[in-house]
C-alpha cells in the first residue's frame, strides 16, 4: 500500500511527519478528478437566495471536520485559517482588542508560535512545569493579586509537545473554567501536533478548550491548510477583535469611520478575504482519503504509538563498548512509550559517540539523509522544551546568541549538544521505518574507530571527495 500510495518515498525512510506528513496517491487522484469537474466560485460572489456549489462544499467540508472530533456544530465552529499559527494569531487579535489588555499564560512546552502571543499581552507569565500550572489552576491565583484590574487571562498549552512528542493533561480547561463567573478566563489549546496521529474528543463541550488550533497539513499531507476550532460559548470574544477584512462586514462607511460586522456564523465575521476555496476543497478529498486508507485517527494512533515505542525499545538499549547509551532520548519523566495518553509518536534524542563527544545534530541529521532517512534536526521551534530539556538557562542562550550563534546550531565545542535530533511517525510509517533509523545510527556511531570511519562512507560528500581524489 505505502508503494503505491506514496511514491515521492521512492526507498526513503520518512521521519518527520512532525514536520508535516505526506498526501496519499489517492488524496491528489480524486482531487485532481474533483477540481477538474467542480466549478468553484468566489463564495462572496453567491446569490443570497441558494448557496452556490462552492459554499456548500465549504459548509460541509467544516462540519466533516468537526465530525472528526466529535464536535457538535451546535457547540462548535470552524474558521479557516493558513496554518496554526494564524489560528493562535486570530485568538490573539480578538484578546488585543479588550481596551485593558489581557493576561497570558503560557506553558513551557509551548510552540514558538504560542510564545510570541505574550508580546502582546498586558503581563504575561511562562508557567515552568506540569506542577506550577497546576498549583496555578489550583490556587486561583488568575483571580487574585498579579491579575488585579479586569483583563481576561488567556491560558495556552499544547496537547503534545512539537519537541519531543510528550502529551499534556487534556483536563486543565476545565480546572480553569470554575473563574469564569468571577472573570474571563479562556484556554488556548494547540493541537496541531497532537492530532496528527491521535483522535481528539469534543463531545462534552462544557470540558472543551474554548480556541483550539491545528495544521491540516499535519494529519493528511495535504492541503497547506489550518483551522481554529472555537467553542461557541467563547466566541463573543471575537466581537472585541478591531480589524474587519473584506467579506466579513454587513455595511461599512468609509469617510467616518463606522461599520457593521456580520452577524449568525462566527466564521462569516471573521475569515477575512475570500476563503482557500480550491484548499478546502482538498481537504474534503483528504477526509475522505484518510477515512478510506486508514479508518481514522484511533487507529492511526495505536499503529503509531506501537512504532515509537519499537523505536524507543530499540533506541535505548543501543550500548557503546564500555556500557554508555549511544543515545540520550529527552523522553519526560511522566510520559511513556506505549502510552498514547502520556507520550505521541515522536521520540527526540541527541548521540554521543562511543569516545565521549556529542555528535552534531546536523551532523546526524546530513548523514541520515545520505542513508535514505529523512529526520528533523537542529531546532524543534520549542524554545522552552529544548532549553529544559538541554538544561539550558536563559542567560547561557543569550551569551551563546551574543556569541554570534543561532537557534539550533550546535556547540562547537560540543561540551553539550543544543540542537537535537527528532524521529516522528505518521499514519503511513511502518516498522521497516524503525528499523532503517535502528540500524543505521548502531552502523554509524557504534563501531570502534575503523568502523566508525567506515560509517563515514556512506556520506554523500566523502563519496564526492573519494572520487575526486
Ligand atoms: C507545527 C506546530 C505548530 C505550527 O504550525 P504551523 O502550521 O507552522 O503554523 C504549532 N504548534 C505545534 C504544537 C506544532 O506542532
């Protein structure tokens, strides 16, 4: 199946479905077919009387999404956006438009997309671990002293860490809620990693998160489209949001400045500009393809649970000579391979060869891919998983910056490693993917000293250099 479905692999082991996943063959066949033969129109450009073709792909294309999630399109709705960073950016614009400001809350764990929304905030606050987030729920500490004045508190959080797969408590939004007669508290949950391999329940919309935000790309490969899934009970928010885009007013007076946004849909108030009719489009065919290739997202989660855990079973057990771990897998202490509730499909590690030095991430990663096998190496764009992880303090991060190195880039006297390598399985990885990665760091980073140089064969600019010489 993987043969046929995905041919851009041609051999290649793909680990990197973090980074986004691949489209299935029968994803861009009916696409293709479907684009071929629907007229899209401009939605904005639709007789008021009967939804043209086109918006009603678009209606029916948000509620399959929801349906993937259990969301009911009475307590939900969909807003199309480009990625989940302008999910979290739409969020952020509705909360920049309370005339106090806001309060933000962050966890450490969080995407540098989610990181940036504190530049905007009125105060902000980076929450350092599970424990300190949950005696701030706990204390009610967002209803006293830090946060007099009455900004609402914005608290974000990833369901999964994009750095090394560890899943958070999904329990937290309604540990928040019980503030909410006393003032505005809402949560933020970015599950674009998240759903890329595991099914998301909103069924119970009184325990939901009230924004969450998500990549398309991240579950089906194909389109470059994201959403931001917002429970309706929070959507007044959305009315304090100041900028207004073209399709997204009733009437609007331009010499004095006054307007009317529209009303009922969230989502016609707010998508500015014409909707990524063509990418939505996509993404019913991607729905679909997925249901058909894989039988949703439960199934691709026990598939993909079972591999990480075949990786980080095999990965671990890898010894130098003298008893060391060849690699140093940043796996957190509560989560567990297996475990789809604690740990995704994700597994983030840096190797220290078998004379005590730490290899380069790039260097892995350069490597690997002259042995057909595709990682993400360098920096996660999870600044504060990363510098925890690597026990890193910001005032060493500064020096280094100030030394004139860059996000990701490793040490050059590699006395510790600050890049990391990441493998990460998707629905169409199998555990010949596992084996690939297994086989080919105990190849190159396990041997004495003759193997270890023979392991340097298989790079791409040694053959070059061989041949020149
Ligand atoms: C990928 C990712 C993002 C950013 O997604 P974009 O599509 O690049 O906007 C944010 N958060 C998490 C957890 C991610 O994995």
């Amino acid at each position: 199946m993987r043969k046929i479905q995905y041919p851009m692999l041609n051999g290649m082991s793909y680990l990197d479905h973090a980074g986004t996943t691949l489209p299935s063959k029968v994803l861009s066949d009916t696409f293709s077919e479907q684009l071929q033969t629907t007229l899209l129109a401009n939605p904005h450009s639709a007789l008021a009387s009967s939804p043209s073709v086109t918006q009603e792909i678009v209606a029916s294309t948000r509620l399959s999404l929801l349906q993937i999630f259990n969301a009911s399109p009475e307590h939900f709705e969909v807003i199309f956006v480009a990625n989940a960073t302008a999910a979290i950016k739409l969020v952020l614009e509705a909360f920049r438009g309370y005339e106090q400001g806001f309060d933000y809350y962050y966890h450490r764990d969080c995407h540098t997309s989610l990181v940036g929304v504190r530049e905007l905030a009125y105060q902000s606050r980076c929450l350092a671990s599970d424990e300190d987030t949950e005696q701030w729920l706990d204390s009610g500490h967002h209803l006293t002293e830090e946060m007099e004045g009455n900004r609402p508190t914005l608290f974000a959080y990833p369901a999964q860490s994009n750095m090394n797969g560890r899943r958070l408590p999904l329990s937290w939004p309604q540990r928040l809620r019980p503030s909410l007669e006393h003032k505005e508290a809402y949560v933020l949950l970015d599950v674009a990693a998240f759903v890329s391999t595991s099914p998301l329940d909103l069924s119970d919309h009184k325990t939901a998160p009230d924004f969450l935000s998500l990549s398309l790309y991240k579950i089906f490969g194909f389109p470059d489209l994201g959403a931001l899934i917002v429970r309706k009970s929070a959507a007044h928010v959305f009315d304090k949001r100041r900028y207004f885009g073209g399709g997204t007013t009733d009437m609007i007076t331009v010499e004095q400045p006054w307007f009317a946004r529209k009303k009922g849909c969230l989502s016609d108030a707010i998508e500015d500009g014409t909707s990524a009719t063509h990418s939505i489009l996509a993404l019913k065919c991607a729905i679909t393809a997925h249901k058909e290739l894989y039988g949703g997202l439960s199934q691709v989660s026990k598939h993909t649970t079972w591999l990480a855990e075949q990786l980080y079973d095999r990965l671990s057990a890898l010894r130098h000579t003298d008893g060391r771990p060849v690699c140093y897998i940043y796996k957190d202490p509560k989560s567990q391979y297996g475990d789809a509730k604690t740990q995704g499909a994700t597994l983030t590690f840096n190797i220290m060869s078998h004379k005590g030095v730490w290899v380069e991430s790039l260097e892995v990663g350069n490597r690997a891919m002259a042995a057909k096998i595709h990682l993400r190496s360098g920096a996660m764009c999870n600044p504060g998983g990363m510098a925890h992880a690597l026990g890193m303090t910001g005032e060493e991060i500064r020096k280094l910056y100030a030394a004139g190195r860059l996000c990701g880039q490793d040490n050059n006297d590699r006395s510790t490693p600050s890049g990391m390598v990441r493998a990460s399985f998707g629905a169409c990885s199998t555990l010949s993917d596992v084996l690939a990665l297994a086989r080919f760091i105990e190849k190159s980073f396990m041997a004495d000293g003759n193997e270890l140089r023979s392991g340097y064969r298989d790079c791409a600019h040694y053959q070059m250099f061989k041949k020149r010489n």
